[in-house]
C-alpha cells in the first residue's frame, strides 16, 4: 500500500507542478492545485502514524477517488 502512495503521490506532484507551469486550458490552476493536494494526502512519509485519525489506506482511497472524480471536474457546467 505504501509503494501505491509514493506513485500516486509523484505522480500528482509532478502533474500539478507541470499544469501550473503550463496553464493550457480554463479552469487548469484549480485541477493542479487539485493534483498537489492529491500528493500530500497520498505521500506516505508525510502521514507517518495516524495525525488526525486516518490511516494510509483511507488517505490513499482517497487520493485513487480524486483521481478517478477528475474527469467530472473536466465536464462543461451546462
């Protein structure tokens, strides 16, 4: 579970970092500061322990959810 956490934590830190070097589209600065959150709930050497009562597994649910939600955030509102 932890090997899952340190790849999705890499992968959304540096997906976040590259979209707010880039800023393609409307509305990209809210999905990387999305992608950056992603990597801090996901990053197991931050979380070491229980601080605030979640574990690793519910943090890195957590972060597959956000990356499977991504799509409903890409959908145009109307």
């Amino acid at each position: 579970m932890a090997l899952i956490g340190w790849i999705v934590s890499f992968i959304g830190l540096f997906a976040g970092l590259a979209l707010r070097q880039d800023m393609p589209i409307g509305g990209s600065d809210m999905i990387a500061t999305l992608l950056i959150a992603l990597s801090v709930l996901a990053c197991p050497m931050v979380w070491r322990g229980k601080p605030l009562g979640i574990s690793r597994g519910q943090r890195i649910v957590a972060a597959l959810i956000m990356i499977v939600a991504l799509p409903l955030v890409l959908l145009p509102a109307g």
